[in-house]
C-alpha cells in the first residue's frame, strides 16, 4: 500500500504539471494559427498509449511512459518530427512558417504556465495549510535565538536580522532560505553595530539543521508514546511544557534537549501549562535521555494571516529564490561542491520524497516546489528541451538566419541523447542509493 500511495502521487503531481505545461504550447500555438496534431500527457513511445481521443485536428492522448509529455505542432523539427518531412514550402499553419516572435511565445509558453503554477500551488498552500506566518519584525524586537551552527558564523543571541541577502524580507521563515545555504548573505545588527556576514564555502551541507529561532518558543507535546515514561507521568497531547527541574524551557533544543540529557535515568519535575491551568508533573527520564514524546514547537510570537494578496507576493518570492537557488547549485556541481549523484533525482526518489501516506499538505507543497524545478530546467538552453529551441530562435533574430533544418535535427539528437543519459544515470544512481547501498 505505501508504494501504492507513492506512485500514485508521483502520477497525479506529474500528470497536472505536464498537462500544464503542454497546454501553455498547445494554447500559444493554437492562437497563432498553427496546427497542433497531437497533445500527450506523458510519452506513447513506439505508438503505445493508455488511452486516445480525436478531437478535431488534436489527438488527445496519456501514453504509458511517465517521463513526460509533448504537444506535436506541424512544421517544427521535435522528438516527433525530422528534417526529412519539410522538404515542401512550408504552409501558413506550420510552425516554420511564422515569424520568429511568434515562435518564441509558443516555446516560453510552456515555462510560463509552469511558473503561474507554481506561484498558485504556493498561494494556494499558504492560505490553505500554513494560514499565517511569524513577521522578521516581530522577532527583531528581542533579537534571534542562535543555534550552535550560527553562532559558528559568528551569530549571537540577541542580534537583530537586517536583511538577507540584501534584502529585508517580511517573513522570518526566509532568514533560513536555502539560498542563505547556498552562499549567501545576512545582515546583523547587534546594538548599535551593523555586520555583514557569509555564509562560508560548504555551508549548505548544514542544511536542515536548526540554524536561528525566535527568542522564545512553545514546546508543546504532540503525542506521547504509549508505555513511555511521560505516558505513565501523565503528559497529554496538547500540554505544553514551561519548566523542567525549575528551569525556563523556551526552546526544544538545547533548553528541554539540554535539561533532560543533563538528568539521565534520574526523575524531574515538569511544570506543564495544559488548557491554561499549570500543573506539575513527576517524571523518570530514560537512559538516553528521553521521556517518550513527540513534540510540537511552535513561537510564543502574534502572527500575520495569509490572504491571496500576500499568499502571491510570497510565493513569487520563493520562486524566485528556489529558481536562484537552482542556478546555485549547477554552478556548484560544476566547481565540485555539491555531488551530482546527490542533485540529480529520478521520479523514483520523487517518489519517496511523496511519502507513503497521503498528505494534501506535503503533495501541494512538494507539486508547487517541482513546477517552479519544471520551469528553471526548461529554460535551459539544452537542445530537446524549450530553452535550446528559443536558443535557436534568439541565434536565428541576430543572425538574420535560422539554422538549417539538418543542423536542428542532429541538435534535437544530441539534446534528447544528453537528456536520456541524465535520466538514465539519475534512475541508476537512486536504484543504487535507496535498494542497494
């Protein structure tokens, strides 16, 4: 059943950003008066399909191979077409017959319904699901907390974030964007001090791990293991944790990590605030300094609500720095930092990021964030894929003159060659990663 769920994920998320990203061509192509012969979720390799419809001059079909789609539109050298099937002149509604602008439009198009969704899918997810957020301004009026990773960069507790990466976001959520990870900049201020920090060469392999909190937060159980010590103490879900031993407890680590660590196989008291009402509790803390909880963290702050005005705004921001951060992370393949074997994802490893348990929260949000991926890869100028053929077209607007039609057809081969060797090495190397290592 778990694989079950995962598949079916994978299939739903893939099949509604291919779809919405062929339509973005098909629509483009059709208002410019070119013909469109066939749209495809997903690939009919040697003419197998899950299922077809004719509708006027468009085939409407799913093929059976999930590692894609394509929109035919006549008149243009593709992975469907070749140079040998345009020696007539061409007609008024083949691709090669219209100007250059026009051609342009109908490949970013694709790119563009990627992006729109993306920003939706994340609007829709902030309003949905995360509902408000804590404001950097907020936090700056105590200060951050700093986990032991800033203060390595040379963060303390109680300086003020300025701005990141130049800029002042609204959101203290973005004080730890992978972008920061990847090499970027804050903004401190620490009294009447300003200080520039970067993060260093290496920085983003610490991604994950707790880097800057509010000062104060809620540590709350989310629900207690059944026969542990804290079931037999009488913890609940719902409790929230204030003290342990008398010491203030405002954040899961290293205050409530810290405490029950120090206090090993030895019994503490809890103070607990439960529905308002503070209590004490007596509990023996296990050998390795756990009490048999999960918890709930959440900041002692107000917060803002999202609404679709600032769930936009927001969400064009973190397409924006997810695409940046993309951009990063090639570079630093090509310079060795980051391994490719550890980039690269195959939709198997997609998969497991799913998850075997549906969740609506974890599908929308992981959906939005491989629209925006969708969009950044098809950009690129790689022969096969939109980027390589607005790459030809931008050539084709300086030059004067388009490439000639043998030239596009062994570029479409070595592009779909390249492409087919980065899918079949990403398949490989999580075959490897997750069912053999």
């Amino acid at each position: 059943m778990t694989v079950l769920v995962m598949v079916s994920q994978l299939l739903l998320g893939l099949s509604l950003l291919v779809a919405v990203h062929e339509f973005g061509h098909f629509i483009a192509a059709k208002a410019f008066g070119m013909r469109v012969p066939k749209f495809y979720i997903f690939f009919d390799a040697w003419g197998k399909k899950l299922w077809s419809k004719q509708i006027g001059d468009t085939e409407y079909g799913i093929g059976w191979l999930p590692l894609g789609g394509y929109v035919q539109i006549s008149g243009m050298i593709d992975e469907t077409q070749d140079a040998s099937q345009f020696k007539e002149e061409p007609e008024e509604w083949e691709f090669r017959a219209k100007p250059a602008w026009q051609r342009f439009i109908v490949m970013i198009a694709g790119i563009v319904m990627n992006v729109i969704t993306g920003v939706l899918i994340f609007a829709m997810f902030f309003n949905v699901f995360d509902k408000d957020f804590l404001s950097l301004e907020e936090v700056n009026k105590e200060g951050v907390f700093a986990h032991e990773l800033a203060q390595q960069i040379g963060i303390e507790t109680g300086d003020r974030i300025v701005a990141v990466n130049g800029h002042k976001p609204d959101r203290f959520r973005d004080v730890s964007s992978s972008r920061v990870f990847l090499g970027g900049s804050l903004t401190i201020q620490r009294g009447n001090e300003i200080k520039e920090i970067t993060t260093p060469r290496g920085f983003f392999k610490n991604m994950g791990q707790p880097f800057v909190s509010p000062m104060r937060e809620l540590v709350g159980v989310s629900e207690v293991m059944a026969g542990s010590n804290a079931a037999k103490a009488g913890l609940r879900s719902g409790d929230i944790i204030k003290a342990i031993n008398g010491k203030p407890i405002n954040h899961f680590a290293p205050d409530l990590t810290g405490v029950l660590d120090a206090e090993k196989g030895k019994e503490v008291s809890i103070q607990i605030d439960r529905g308002g009402s503070m209590q004490t509790l007596k509990a023996q803390v296990g050998e390795t300094g756990k009490l048999g909880f999960y918890p709930s963290i959440k900041d002692a702050y107000p917060h803002q609500p999202y609404n679709w005005s600032n769930g936009i705004k927001y969400a064009c921001y973190e397409g924006y720095e997810l695409t940046l951060a993309q951009a990063i992370s090639i570079g630093k393949m090509f310079t060795r930092e980051i391994k490719v074997t550890e980039s690269l994802a195959s939709p198997i490893r997609i998969a497991t990021i799913y998850g075997g348990t549906w969740q609506w929260d974890r599908f929308w949000r992981l959906t939005g964030l491989i629209s925006f991926v969708l969009a950044f890869m098809n950009f690129l100028p790689i022969p096969a894929l939109d980027g390589g053929h607005m790459m030809f077209i931008v050539y084709e607007v300086i030059s004067g003159r388009p490439p000639s039609d043998s030239f596009l057809e062994k570029a479409q081969v070595v592009g779909f060659v390249m492409i087919m060797g980065l899918m079949v090495f990403a398949f490989g190397n999580d075959i490897y990663q997750l069912f053999i290592k």
